[in-house]
C-alpha cells in the first residue's frame, strides 16, 4: 500500500516537502515511509492517506482563488 501511495505522489507531482509542510514529518522520514512498506503500519498508511487528501483539499482551494483572481481583473 505505502508504495501505491509513492506512486501516487509521483504520479500527481506531489513532492515530499509538499507532504512535510501537511505531515510535519521529515522529508527523509516520509521517504523512508515510502521506502520501506514492510516496516510501515497500517497507522501510518492512513496517515499517508490523510496527508495526500490534503495536500489535495490544499490544491483546489488555491485553484478557486486563483480562479476568483482571474475573474476580478
């Protein structure tokens, strides 16, 4: 599962400094997460989760100002 999330991260170009600023976890931790799936819980799967939903939920709350910007000039 843990490797699936990389690939998503990868996939939608999230980097890991991204995931620092939701997690507040270390880029080398996040990577070693990442990395190392046998040593990874379920607990920090979920985590892993929750933390690309947000950088999503980031996303497209700066895609709507942005959107509300353009409009406005």
């Amino acid at each position: 599962m843990v490797r699936i999330i990389r690939l998503l991260r990868l996939k939608h170009s999230i980097s890991l400094v991204e995931l620092k600023a939701v997690t507040g976890l270390s880029t080398q931790r996040l990577s070693q997460i990442e990395l190392q799936p046998e040593k990874s819980t379920e607990r920090q799967k979920d985590f892993m989760c929750r933390a690309l939903d947000r950088v999503a939920a980031a996303r497209k709350e700066r895609a709507a100002a942005l959107e509300r910007d353009c409009l406005i000039t």
